[in-house]
C-alpha cells in the first residue's frame, strides 16, 4: 500500500511538471547515456535553467501576446 503511494506521488509530480513544460532531468540523463555517451551531460541546474530559457527567453519574458 505504501510502495503505492509512493509511485502515485512520483507520477503526479512528473504529470505536474510536465503540465507546465518542465521536462524529468533523469529521462535527459538516459537518453544523453543511451545516444550520446560522449557528450556533456548537463548538471541539473545547468539542465533546469536551459528549459526555463527554452520556455520563457532568455530574458523571462514570454515572447507571445496571450
């Protein structure tokens, strides 16, 4: 019942963050080791803030009128 739980959490916060764009870090992480082992691998806040800038600009500010 406990282990239950626990996979409900991890499924609602991966369905929360990928609601507002925010892509897992380790789905990132296997495909760079599965199709790009000899690349870079960003570290988690390097990863985090290229998805925000993807999203939003690089400056914060959306680029669309809506």
């Amino acid at each position: 019942m406990l282990d239950e739980i626990a996979k409900a959490g991890r499924y609602l916060g991966q369905s929360m963050r990928l609601m507002v764009g925010m892509p897992e870090y380790s789905t990132y992480v296997t495909h760079m080791e599965e199709t790009h082992p000899d690349e870079p691998m960003m570290s988690y806040e390097e990863f985090f803030r290229e998805r925000q800038e993807a999203r939003y600009g690089a400056n914060g500010k959306v680029g669309r009128c809506c």
